[in-house]
C-alpha cells in the first residue's frame, strides 16, 4: 500500500511583510546585528575579566617598585658616605700636590745664587717653568750648573735670555722638567 502523504497545515497565517524584499532584508539584517551583539558581548566580557589580570600586574609592579625604592634609600648612607670620602680624598691630593711643589721650591731657592731675583715659577705636568732678573751671565751659569746638579730635575733649557732696557739687568727664561 501506498503511503499516504501527509498534509501540514499552517494555522499561522502569513504576513505579506516577510514575503516582500524589504521584510526578508529586515530578517537578515536582525538575525545578524543579534550575532554582532552577542560577539560584542563577548569581547566586552573579555575585556571585563582581563582587568583583573591587568590589576594583578599594575599591583605586583607596584610592590616591585616600592621594594627597589627601599633598596636604593637603604645604600644611600653608604653613598653619601662614599661621596664625602672621594672629596676628602680630592683635597688631600690637592694638599699632596702641594706639598711637591713646595719641595720643589726649596730645590729651586736652594740652587739661585744671591745676584738673581726670580719673577715667577709654574708648574704644569712636570714641566718648571722659572723667570728672573740677573745682572750678568755668570749668575745664570751658576743657577743653570746649580740645577743639573740637583736630581730632581732634568731635560734644563734655557728658552730666552734678553737685556733689560732700562737697566743693565738680563731677563731669562729657564725651563725643566722634574722628576
């Protein structure tokens, strides 16, 4: 025997909007905001929950701040203590240098015979630069022989020797380096 087919029978009746283009393009456009509403949903969620993760790090930063800030003020009495030791350091070395100089000065007054009168001495980098006032060559020689005798100094040039105008005196100009 043959199946019989079976009617369906809609009681519902239907609406000549959803048959027309503008009712299915409505359908469409409905059944589609609802799924990018609910993705929005799920990206707003996401980002809801990520807070929390973001919390967790801005606070374990925080405290990994707040525990290098107390390492660095824990070493600051060792570096201000540091810092006044270098310039205790700093003025005894400027005191040291002085010293050396003034020992070379007493080599140097040591060594000038009576006849000269020194104008100035400098000292940069071991280099002694003396001016006088002579009133002949021989007090010159004497001070030039005084100084290569000494052993503080060596490498002894006489750089410029000149006559006075106004008077009979001689300016020179000596040059050494200390040991």
């Amino acid at each position: 025997m043959p199946k019989k087919r079976q009617r369906q029978i809609n009681l519902l009746p239907i609406d000549e909007f959803e048959g027309s283009t503008l009712g299915r393009v409505l359908k469409w456009a409905l059944s589609s905001f609802r799924i990018l509403v609910i993705v929005t949903e799920m990206i707003v969620m996401g980002a809801f929950l990520s807070r929390f993760w973001l919390d967790s790090k801005n606070s374990d930063l925080n405290d990994e701040i707040q525990y290098t800030k107390s390492q660095i003020l824990a070493y600051k009495d060792v570096e201000d203590e540091l810092d006044r030791t270098q310039k205790k350091l700093s003025a005894l070395k400027s005191i040291y240098s002085k010293n050396k100089m003034s020992s070379f000065l007493n080599q140097i007054t040591i060594s000038v015979p009576q006849e000269i009168v020194l104008t100035s001495i400098s000292d940069t980098d071991s280099q002694i630069q003396i001016k006088g006032i002579s009133p002949s060559e021989l007090p010159i020689l004497s001070f030039l022989s005084n100084l290569k005798a000494n052993t503080k100094f060596m490498d002894i040039r006489v750089e410029q020797i000149s006559k006075i105008s106004e008077s009979n005196n001689l300016s020179f100009f000596v040059s050494a380096k200390s040991n």
